[in-house]
C-alpha cells in the first residue's frame, strides 16, 4: 500500500500497487504508460524523502502533464520541502493527502502496514509511526466512541497512550456524541515479547506465512499444485506465473480453518470434503422439479465451496510437504528445547550445524535471538563465538544487522542479572506440555506447546486483571500503566448481562497470525465474556521482523 | 383607497358578526410604535386594499397581496440635512449603515466624513476620509465596508472604522476609471462589477479571493448605459445592460442580446432595473412610466404597470416575500413611494424625506433621515388571523384565548368551533407562525398565550414548533432592541442562522450578548461561547494601555472552562499588534503543539518551538523545526541544541542517514560516539569500489572501535581487512574471483578449485572451528565429486562431526557405494539412521535390535514395507515387545 498511483479513467480510479522499495522509478513508468492528462503520485514521505533524488527531475520532465501529488500517509512538511528545494513543487496542480492510519484487513483486525514501524521506534528512536498510531486511535475513536480505559505495557505504549490523552485534550469541546464500542485499549510494546515472532507459527495462516509470506492479504504459491488436471495433455504447459490467492474471512471454508493447529487443518478439510461430497449427492435424490430447483440454487455456492477446498487441499499439500521434512522437524524441537529452557546457555549444535552449512542467514539469525531471549542473554563467550561464527560464515558486511540485534535487545550479553525466563514462563504458564492441537483448550495451542506472551498477558489482563501478575510485569520491560479517558455523562455503557466487553489490542511493533489465532480463540472461548479486536503497525513473521531489521550495506550500491 | 381600521376591529368579531361581511375591506395588523407610544397607542402603519372588483369577481385571488409597513426605528442620528448628498449604503439583513456626506468634494480643506451607524441610527465609527474619491459603498455578507474609489481601488474597513485591506480592480479600470460600481451578493460571497470609463465592465465574484473578469463589449454602447444590473444565473454572474430600449447579457464570452417577453411598445428606453434578493425576478421601469416584472431569465412575464409617472425614478427594489405567488415592486422617486403589483393599480405613499431602499429577503427596508421602516407583503399567518372577520382556526383561537382571559363561557364556544372541524392543531400552528412575523412583543406574546393555550385541548401535538418559535423570538427581540440595532425578520434569522447571528454580534463587539445567547440557544460550546470567547480574547490583545500580565490573566481567566479554545489564533493577533511577550505568554495556554510551533518560529523562539514540536509527537513537526534551526543558527550552535533534544538529535540523524552523510559523522564527533562512527566508515568501506580505499576506510573503523573499547567489532574488522588482502592476493596469483566473498565462501571457492593449502591455511589463520571446516571441506569435495580425497579427508583423523555427515552428503549426492564406506564409522548412536540413509533394512534393524532402543525400531517398522521386508518385521516387533517390557 506504500505506494499505489492513482488514474483518472474517466470517472474510474484505479490503484496500482508497486512494491514499496522500487519505488519512484516505477511509478514514473507507469505515469509515463498512461494516456490520461490526470496522474496521481501516492507517496509515502518516508520513502519519499529517501528516494526524491532519482524520482522528481524525471517528473519534471514529463511536463505538462497534470501532476498531482498526494501524499501518505499524511501530509509531510519535509517532504514538501525538499520538493521546494528541487524546484517542482509548482508543477503539481494539486498537493493534498490521503490519510490512511489503521487500514481493516478483516472483521477483527487493522493493521497500519508501517513496515518499518518496529525498526523506527527501538532503532532509530525515530517514532513518527507511533504518532500515526495515535492518530489512527484518535481517528477510531472519533468513529466508535471514547474509550474509557487505557492499558499499557512498554515505553511506546508509554508514548502513544500520553499523545492520545494530548490529542484529546486538543480535540476537547468537538467530542463527538457516540457510545463508545471499545471498553478497553491496550496497547503492547513488541519489545515486551520479543520471544513470540521469532518461533515457528503452528497454525494454518501463520505456516502459510512463514513459508510462502502474505503480503496485503495476498499470498503467492508455486503453480505446480494449482495445475489443471486435464487428461491427455500429460502436463505439458505448466503454468509459470505463481499463483495469487487472496486470504481472508470472508471465504467461508478459510475463515474455519485458518486458526487452526496446521495437525488439526487435515481433519477439518476431509470433513468439509465430505460435506461437499454429499451435498453433490443430494442431486440423485432431488426428484420433483421444486427440488431440483432447489439444488441448482446452491449450485453456485456449492461450487465456490468446492474450488477453495480444492485451493486450501493444494495449500495444506504445500505445507505439509516442509513441515514433514527432517530440517523442519529439527529445528522446531531446538526451539521448542529453548523455550522450555534446555541447554540454552551453552552453544547449541543444531546451530552450529546449521551454519557450517551455510542455511539462510535469518533462519540462524532467528534461533541464535531466540536462544538469547529465553536465556535473558547470552554468555559472552557464546555470543562472540556465535558472532564470530556468523560473520566468518556469511560475510563480515552483517555486523551492523548483529550491531541492530543487539540494540534492539534481540541479541544480548548476560548480565550479571539472574535470568528470569524461566520465572516468567512459570507464572504466565507459557509452556503447556499437554497442548491440544486438535480440540484446544487453551492458546498453547498456536504453537504447539508456547503460549505466546504477549496474549498471556492480554487474558491476565482481562482476567483475574494486571494486579496479579505484579512481579512479572516489573521483570518485563518498560513501564506498565492504566489510564482513564472521561466519557460524557450519558453515555456510560450499560452492559446486558450475557454481553461481552470489547477490548482492543493495539501491538506497536507487529503482530503474528499465531498471535491473531490465539485472541480469536479466547474471543470465541465460551467463558471469556471478552472479545477482542487486533490492531498493529503491521502484520509480521520472524522472517519479515528480522529482515526488517537487517543492515546490509550493499543494498545502497549504485 | 386605504382603509384604517381600528384595533377594536379584531375585537368586535365575534360569533354573531358570522356571515362575511359585505364590507369587503380588509384588515391586516395593527402595530404599536414602540419610540412615541404616548402620541397614538394604535396607531396603523397598514395599508388595506380591497381590489374585488365586483361579486362575480369575488372567488378570484385578490391581484394585490397585502403589504404593510412597520416602523422599526426612529433613528438615533442627528443628521442635519437628512441624507441629501451622501453616499449611503445599507448592509441586508438588518446590517449597518454607511454615510459619506459631500463624497465629491476633492479640497483638502474639507474632508469627507465616513460615517458608519447601526441600523437603529446609533453612531458606530466616525472618521475623516482621507483617500481618492469614492465612487460607491457597499457591505459584505461578513459585515466589512468596500469603498470603491475613482482608481479602482477598493478599501475594506470593518464596521468599527477599522482598516483591513485594499486591492485593486486592475489596470484598465484605474486607468479608464470607474464610472458605475455596483456591489452584489452570491453563494460564492460578495463580488464588485464596475462600468469603467471606456464603458466596459469589470467584474470580481468574491473579492476574498480574486478573479477579475472583463466582460467583451457591448455593441453600439456610446455614453453610459441607461441602466445595468448584476445576475447570478448558472452558477455566474453576469450582467444585464439597457441601452435605450435594447437589452443585452453579458457572460464571461458573449454578449447576447434579449428582449423581454411583453414589454409595452411604447417605451423607447430603459430606464431603471432591479433583480430581487433571489437573483429570480426582474423589473424593468421604462421611459413610458411602465413597470414590467418577470423572471430574470427573462423567459416569463409576471405582470405589467403603468405608474403614470415619467421621470427617471431614484431607487426601485423588488418587495417580495420567499414562496409568495405575487410580484411586488417597489419604485422611489423623490417624496413618493409606488407599490406595483399585478394588478393595474399601485399603492403610492407619501416620503417626507429622502429616503433609501435596503432590499431584504422579504421585503424592503425604507431608510430616511428619520425613520427606519419594514414595508413588507403581509405574511400569510398574519393575513390569516387578523383579517376582519376572519374564520380562519387561528383567528378564532385567538378570540377563544381573549374570552377566556375575560372568564367568558365564550371561550369554550369558539374553541368548540374550531374543534368541531378538527382545525385546533392548525389554529396553534397558526398563531406561532404568526407570532414570529410580529414585531411587536406584546402581540408576540398574545399569540403565543393563545397558541400554548389551544395546545391544552390538544395531545400529541409536537411542542418542537412552539418551543424553537418562543426561542427564537426571546433572540429576536434582543438583537432588534434599539441599543443593537439589528432589525431581523424571524424568515431572514432562519435564513442567515444563528451561527452567522453570533458573528455579526461579534464584529459589533457585543460579546455578551452573543454568549447570551449561545447559552440560551445551547449551541455546542466550541461553535458558540467558545467562538465568541475567542473573538473576545482577540480584540482584548489589542488593547495597548493594559500590561501583558493583566491580559494574558484575563483571558486566560475568562477562557479557562470554554473547550476548544485556540489559543494560537489569540497569540497570533497579539503578535501581529507587536507583543511578542503577550503572545508567548498565551501559547503556554494553547493545548495543541502543532499550532504553536509555527508562530513560535515566526517569533524566533526556536528553542521553545523545539520542544513544543517534540511534546506533540509529531515527527514531522520536529522535522520542520530541526530544517528551519539548521538553516538560521551557525552549525556549532545547531549541534548544541540539538544535544539538549535527544529526540530531535535521533531525527536529524536519520535525516542525515539519507541525506548528509558528512553532517552525520561531525555529529558522531561531537558526541565522541565512536562505535557509530566505526559502523559509518564501515558502511562507507562498502559502497567503496576500490580495494585500497576500502581497507583504508576499515582500518578507520577498526581504530574508531578501539576507542569505543569495542574489541570484539574491531578484532573482526581487522579479520575483514586480513580477508581482503588474502582475497586480493590470490586473485592477483591464480586469477580465481573472490574479494568480496566471505570467508566460507572463500575456502569453500579455494577447495572447489583444488587450492586445498590455501583453505588450510585460512582454516588456521582465523582459527575456524574444526566442526565447521570439516562441513565446509566434506560438502566442496562431494560437490566436486572428488571421493578420493574426501575418502583421504575422512581418514584423516578423526571426524570432530562424526560419520553421519560423511554418509549423508554422499547419498544427498546419489553415491551410495561411497556413503556405505562411513557407515562402520558411524557412532552406536547413530548407526539406525545410517543404515537407513543407505537403504540398508538389515543393517538397520540388526543395529536397532541390539541397541534394543524401542523409538529406534519402530522408525525401522515404519520404513519396512510389508511385501518385501516380511521377515524383517517379524524380528523387529518381537524385539519391540522385548523392549517395551524392559
């Protein structure tokens, strides 16, 4: 969504997506490939004023066009600026912007897509993203009401929970009268869970994004699979391009299926096949012509149904082909012996393996941080070897990423501090030996065993509440707070007994599928009394998280 | 032809006074002077006309609305010799009066005087003219005075005398100079049109934002037109111009001639035009005398007049009220006033005194040097209930109330009546209605009491109408009261809202009142009080003889409970009249930094904008600060206070990341942090294309990370540097591509290529671990497939990876007889696996069972297949059983 160009065609608007690092250099092509006298620049600032050199003389050029530029998202006085300095911000017939804070991805979930959101606040201390934060939440409430309590774990939440009671000073007197939706916010640092993105994700979507990544909600696959079958034709034309699926709940048969245990998702398809199988049958005992009629009603329902089983078959196919691989078998059960605390201060041999034969960089860079934020740090001399190891390995350009790691206290020498881990997952019960991937009864589920911290504290938080589990949130970083917004008298909630309290998550860092499954799991639990509605800078995996955070120098080759 | 009636008219209706009364003479309202209530206590201000000709003419609408006249003021002025030889101009909507007496006059000896007043004659500003000489006033729709000089210059004044700006009209108009100005109104604000001396016409549509537009000629147009107007049709202006008896438009691109539908022949000129408040309606006054009104587009006739009068008049203005189905225009000469409906009979008063015309939205407002007088059509309530002899449901509900206010059992009579035809929620709706067109308190108040008194008998009926009306007229009465001066008709407030109330009381100063009635109406706080508070403030900065503290305390006493106050515009206008101290003192009040950064900039107070911008959070805020310090301060005082700012600092340098460099490693200097210097110049090392450059830049950092103390990071730059020269070495000596590579990619190239000693010789040199060397060396030789010396390798010594390895990087690379060479060496613990990597059931199962090893066995069970390995099976689940039972 960082970039998109909008074109006037005729009253039609489309919006081309570009990939956000290519940047100004496309979306000149594709200015120059329209016919239309009205060209719209989306821009992100950001990426802008990074990228404005090779960008703007080239728009210039392709005078006299009309150029409008609107900016994303949100109007950036730097950015004009340097439009200023370069002398053609006078050639834009039209400079606005185009507010876009909290983007809804699906019922229950926003996300505002900042990629870099996480890298900006703990490494560059640069928290732009978080003011759009809180202008997204100040925009949400503006919609659905005030939200009378904040709750917050972490120095980001720290900051955005005080520019929200800022901003709603500023806006005070323009309130708007709505009965708020929301009861709760809480907003969760990252850092507070570092543990959580760097695991495997267990569930269908989230193992859908480990491995083939959705982007926007779209994910590509190989063809192979997605192969018409035709007789006769022996497979000759494959198709090449990879296949494009668009993932959400809307798709019936995707929205039962993608919070599962990826062990339960076998099951739960060759039921629905079933389903499917003999709704076909029904037409052998539709006899009148009422019920024949009625049969060729659902024809077409029925026949989604059956080419996204067919789709999420081939999906389920895919995955199941990695994860019964000996590799993926290996390297789980390292990190599930370092998230129960296994030799986790001693160099592991998985690891070292793993880098004497060179496997991808982020899948080392994951398990040696992982090792590190279940041991509260590493000893010295294992961190240097595993540096040492690394750098030799894959090249000494990455000390800066290392460099990053540490910063971000992914990666970290062991103080002389006790390492409290093992205290933390005690108390918040983030290992569940007997997890049930088929029938959960609780979100150890997500990852087949971890419960994931971040949700461990949302559920504290909405029951017995924060007050019991004092002494761990001190051992986590950051501050922990609660604040009070006023809601205009008359306008208190009323709860029906039997109504759930609505709470929205805020993660400020990114937030997991597995993550997502798990609060939609406790929403739909049938004691909780609680629903929760996801929100994030952006939605991440370890693989993006890490990568995101990476420094390779080259990239700014010419 | 006028007929008074006296107010016992109304009175002496009653049940037996049923039948109509022959005398067709109608009554409309009968209104008490409020200023000289001592000379007539009834005394009639109405005209009432009966123009039913005969019996058989009677079902026909009358052809003569009825129009009345109300005296709104006696006006406070005390004007010598009336409004003779001054340029007057009147604001609608009740809105102030201009004066310019002796606008002529050029010697500087006596100066014009500009005069501004309310509509009640109370002086508001007096001031001698001083500029060229003017050719026209005109209000705005936001209260300012235009003065449109000889040059084309307009100067704008608000209504207390105060200058705010001027602009011109162009060059053609200075130089031709302005002949006729005329000021008009539209949606999109208040425009000018001037006829220039070269007789074309200029035009701009909203002088807040100007467009000037000259309009193309009109053809055979030799002097001054006989007279011109300005239309607003389609969305434009346009004017409308008589030469003699032809008549054109005037649009943007063409003059069209047009001729109106119907206009008696006789006329030979055009002599007179006016366009209703609307923009909807025309009239016409020709040379003949005839009065011609139709629609603007001029597509309908609406009636005809002769007003049997010749000579060219002084002012003519539509007099029509919204929704009515009759034209009404009203004609001035001098002491005399014409009604002219449809019908061929006018209505003619009598003028002691020069007079103006104010057209409003439903009637005209009569300005002499005197007086200040509504004419108007009788709004339709009104007729309805004070007619004589009137039957309609409000009438007799308000006879009921009188009777009942006399205890009379006639009350329930009356009431009955009108219940009987079910009309009651029809005679309250009535009597409110008509309670909002009176101007008079005491009538409102009858009405109203009869009103609240029929609802009683009423259930349902929706008390919205009668609250909003009692509402609006409590506002009404005070903003009409002598002392403010603002004569609104309740159809022009609903017209003009009471947001625009509120800004007229507001730019009269009359903050009190406007809080008034902010609080009485409940308007929301930070469109009403809040606003009027703001105003307040705004005008409160600008008083000179009070100290900063005293100000800034009573502002911010006053606006401390108003919500959303912005306090920057405040501190804006108190910087603005020179005092920048004031204006800090006000912004600390100001709860949003956004709005305070920018104007503290403009004061120079760059420091306390810093932190404002990096309170409010937003970056970008930060960022227009950081670039406006870095272009005002020299750099060493930017650095210093950009230290002081972590955040700010944190900004800048990702600024510089991307766009300066150099400043970022003089800002690493400054702060003597040579870890990042180090990790610059090791960034800097690979966009580097030459080698010697490249190691001269690590060596930088590797000096940098020393002094860092960061021995890990610089002990690696120097294994880099060390890598590089080998990498060169090489290159240089066996032509073999490898700087740039890592060290593993490196050895494993050298292995790859047989330069085996060399790789050895990096494995000692940066001291690779054994493990990792034996993968490296293992993999490179079955990629090469060089199984003779990876056999050699093997033998070595012995494996610090153990034999696994060796058997499965063989069979990975489809060579089993290789792989079952390691096998025997493989340990205990590991022999299943290797068994099973080769593809050996046997061997597999032998070394399962003898380790009796119950995980082990069933991972042979389950790589059996039942056809060919029977026996084995067999063997392997008694074992199991063996197993389990131990």
């Amino acid at each position: 969504i960082c970039f998109a160009l909008l074109c006037h065609r005729t009253k039609l608007i489309l919006i081309l997506e570009c990939q956000a690092t290519k940047t100004c250099r496309k979306y000149v092509d594709l200015a120059t490939n329209t016919d239309n006298a009205n060209v719209k620049v989306l821009i992100d600032p950001k990426q802008f004023s990074r990228n404005e050199a090779n960008g703007i003389i080239i728009i210039d050029k392709l005078q006299p066009r009309d150029f409008h530029i609107l900016f994303v998202p949100r109007r950036s006085l730097l950015c004009e600026q340097r439009l200023k300095e370069k002398g053609v911000l006078n050639s834009f017939t039209n400079i606005d912007e185009y507010i876009l804070d909290l983007i809804p991805y699906d019922g229950d979930l926003l996300s505002m897509e900042s990629e870099s959101s996480f890298r900006e606040c703990y490494l560059e201390n640069d928290q732009t993203s978080l003011y759009h934060a809180a202008k997204g939440l100040m925009t949400l409430q503006a919609l659905y009401g005030t939200i009378p309590q904040i709750f917050g774990k972490g120095e980001c939440a720290r900051h955005v929970a005080n520019m929200m009671l800022r901003m709603k000073r500023e806006f005070a007197g323009s309130q708007t009268q709505i009965l708020p939706v929301f009861d709760t916010l809480l907003l969760l640092d990252r850092n507070v869970d570092l543990l959580t993105p760097l695991a495997t994700q267990l569930t269908y979507e989230g193992l859908i994004d480990e491995i083939f990544g959705i982007t926007n909600g779209y994910v590509k696959l190989p063809p192979e699979k997605f192969a018409q079958k035709k007789q006769g034709e022996g497979g000759k034309e494959l198709p090449t391009e990879p296949k494009k699926l668009q993932l959400n709940s809307a798709e019936e048969l995707y929205a039962e299926i993608r919070d599962k245990n990826f062990n339960a998702v076998g099951a739960a398809l060759s039921k629905k096949a079933k389903i499917i199988s003999a709704a076909f049958e029904e037409r052998h005992n539709a006899k009148t012509v009422g019920e024949i009629k009625q049969f060729v009603s659902q024809l077409p329902h029925m026949q989604a149904a059956r080419s996204s089983l067919a789709n999420h078959t081939s999906i389920a196919e895919l995955i199941k082909d990695i994860t019964t691989s000996e590799d993926f078998f290996d390297s789980l059960t390292v990190e599930q012996e370092f998230m129960t605390g296994v030799d986790t201060d001693k160099v592991s041999t998985y690891i070292e393996d793993c880098i004497a034969q060179k496997d991808p960089l982020i899948k080392i860079l994951r398990l040696v941080c992982m090792q590190s934020v279940c041991n509260n740090g590493l000893k010295q001399k294992v961190l240097d070897y595993y540096k040492k190891e690394i750098l030799q390995t894959y090249g000494y350009k990455h000390i800066l990423t290392l460099k990053n790691l540490e910063r971000v206290g992914l990666l970290k020498p062991q103080s002389t501090m006790r390492n409290n881990y093992p205290t933390i997952r005690k108390t918040l019960k983030l290992w569940m030996e007997d997890a049930n991937e088929q029938n959960p009864n609780d979100i150890s589920y997500v990852y087949s065993g971890y419960a994931p911290l971040s949700v461990r504290l949302t559920q504290v938080l909405a029951r017995p509440g924060w007050r019991s589990i004092e002494e761990v949130l001190k051992m986590l970083p950051g501050p922990h707070f609660e604040e009070r917004q006023q809601v205009p008298t008359g306008l208190h909630k009323k709860r029906q007994p039997g109504e759930n309290r609505t709470i929205l998550v805020f993660f400020l860092g990114g937030v997991t599928y597995a993550e997502i499954a798990a609060l939609r799991f406790l929403s739909n639990m049938e004691d909780s009394g609680t629903e929760y509605i996801i929100a994030a800078t952006k939605l991440i995996n370890g693989t993006s998280w890490i990568k995101s955070l990476m420094d390779s120098p080259e990239e700014n080759l010419p | 032809m006028t007929t008074l009636e006296d107010g016992t008219g109304v009175c002496s209706k009653g049940p037996g006074n049923r039948e109509r009364s022959s005398l067709r003479l109608q009554q409309a309202f009968i209104t008490q002077n409020e200023a000289d209530s001592s000379v007539t206590v009834w005394q009639s201000h109405l005209i009432c006309l009966n123009f039913f000709k005969t019996s058989s003419q009677a079902r026909r609408r009358p052809c003569f609305s009825l129009n009345r006249k109300i005296e709104l003021y006696e006006m406070g002025w005390n004007l010598k010799d009336g409004l003779r030889e001054c340029l007057v101009a009147a604001a609608p909507y009740g809105g102030p009066i201009s004066l310019l007496k002796g606008h002529n006059r050029r010697s500087p000896s006596a100066r014009p005087q500009l005069e501004i007043y309310s509509s009640s004659g109370l002086p508001l500003a007096s001031f001698p003219w001083k500029s060229g000489v003017v050719k026209q006033l005109g209000w705005t729709v936001s209260d300012d005075l235009l003065c449109v000089q000889e040059d084309g210059t307009v100067l704008v004044y608000d209504l207390l005398g105060g200058f705010k700006r001027h602009f011109s009209m162009g060059n053609e108009v200075s130089q031709s100079q302005v002949l006729e100005t005329k000021i008009f109104h539209s949606p999109y604000g208040t425009g000018v049109a001037i006829l220039t001396g070269a007789l074309r016409f200029t035009l701009a549509t909203n002088i807040d934002d100007i467009k000037l537009r000259r309009l193309p000629e009109v053809p055979g147009l030799q002097g001054a037109p006989s007279c011109w107007a300005v239309l607003t049709q389609d969305r434009q202006s346009k004017v409308l111009v008589a030469n003699g008896s032809h008549l054109f438009i005037l649009d943007n691109t063409a003059c069209t001639p047009v001729t109106p539908p119907g206009l008696s022949p006789q006329a030979s000129s055009i002599v007179h035009m006016c366009v209703s408040f609307s923009y909807k309606y025309l009239a016409l006054l020709t040379d003949s005398g005839h009065v011609w009104m139709g629609t603007s587009n001029l597509k309908e006739k609406l009636s005809e007049v002769d007003t049997k009068i010749k000579t060219p008049p002084k002012q003519m203005a539509w007099c029509r009220r919204p929704k009515s189905q009759q034209p009404s225009a009203v004609v001035m000469w001098d002491g005399l006033l014409i009604v002219v409906g449809e019908c061929k009979e006018t209505i003619q008063y009598h003028l002691d005194d020069d007079s103006i015309l104010v057209p409003e939205l439903d009637g005209v407002r009569i300005i002499s040097g005197t007086h200040h007088e509504l004419l108007q059509e009788v709004p339709g309530a009104c007729e309805e209930i004070f007619k004589i002899a009137s039957m309609a449901p409000g009438a007799l509900l308000l006879e009921a109330h009188k009777e009942y206010e006399k205890e009379s059992q006639k009350a329930d009579e009356y009431l009955r009546e009108i219940k009987e035809q079910s009309l009651l929620s029809e005679a309250v709706r009535q009597c409110v209605e008509a309670a909002g067109h009176e101007h008079e308190p005491e009538t409102q108040k009858t009405l109203l009491r009869a009103a609240s008194f029929g609802k009683c008998f009423l259930s349902n009926f929706p008390p919205e109408q009668f609250v909003s009306m009692c509402r609006d007229l409590r506002v009404l009465n005070a903003v009409r009261d002598y002392t403010v001066g603002i004569p609104l008709t309740h159809t022009q407030f609903k017209q003009m809202t009471v947001q625009v109330l509120i800004d007229r009381l507001v730019y009269r100063k009359l903050y009190p009142l406007a809080i008034e009635i902010c609080r009485y109406l409940k308007t929301p706080e930070y469109q009403g009080v809040s606003r009027v508070l703001k105003h307040w403030a705004c005008y409160k900065v600008q008083q000179k003889e009070e100290s900063d503290e005293v100000i800034a305390k009573a502002v911010s006493v006053k606006l401390a409970d108003a919500a959303g106050i912005f306090y920057s515009e405040i501190a804006t206008k108190a910087y603005e009249s020179g005092r920048t101290e004031l204006a800090i003192k006000l912004l600390e009040f100001e709860p949003r930094s956004g709005e305070q950064v920018p104007l503290l900039l403009k004061m120079k107070k760059s420091p306390l904008a810093l932190s404002k911008a990096i309170e409010s959070g937003d970056t970008d805020l930060v960022y227009t600060v950081v670039m406006y310090l870095k272009n005002e301060l020299n750099r060493g005082d930017f650095f210093m206070m950009l230290r002081n700012q972590p955040v700010a600092l944190s900004l800048y340098k990702q600024f510089c990341k991307h766009q300066e460099q150099d400043t970022l490693k003089d800002l690493f200097n400054q702060d003597d942090d040579h870890e990042e210097l180090g990790n610059l110049y090791v960034k800097a090392s690979y966009k580097e294309q030459r080698l010697e450059a490249r190691i001269a830049l690590l060596q930088s950092a590797v000096d940098e990370y020393y002094k860092a103390k960061n021995e890990f990071s610089a002990k690696t730059t120097e294994d880099e540097m060390r890598l590089l020269r080998f990498q060169r070495k090489l290159e240089e000596e066996k032509g073999e591509l490898l700087v740039g590579f890592s060290l593993h990619d490196t050895m494993t190239t050298l292995l790859s290529v047989g330069l085996h000693k060399h790789a050895e010789q990096l494995y000692k040199d940066f001291r690779v671990p054994d493990k990792r060397f034996w993968w490296l060396k293992l993999k490179s030789l079955a990629e090469k497939e060089d199984w003779e010396e990876l056999e050699k390798f093997g033998k070595s010594k012995k494996s610090p990876i153990g034999y696994l390895p060796f058997v499965e990087v063989c069979i990975k690379h489809h060579n089993k007889y290789e792989a079952k060479k390691y096998v025997s060496k493989v340990t205990p613990e590991q022999k299943v696996k290797a068994h099973l990597a080769v593809g050996d059931m046997e061997g597999a199962a032998e070394a399962a069972i003898e380790r009796r090893n119950e995980s082990e066995i069933s991972t042979v069970l389950s790589r059996c297949s039942a056809t060919t390995d029977h026996l084995l099976m067999e063997r392997l689940n008694r074992a199991k059983a063996t197993a389990v039972k131990k």
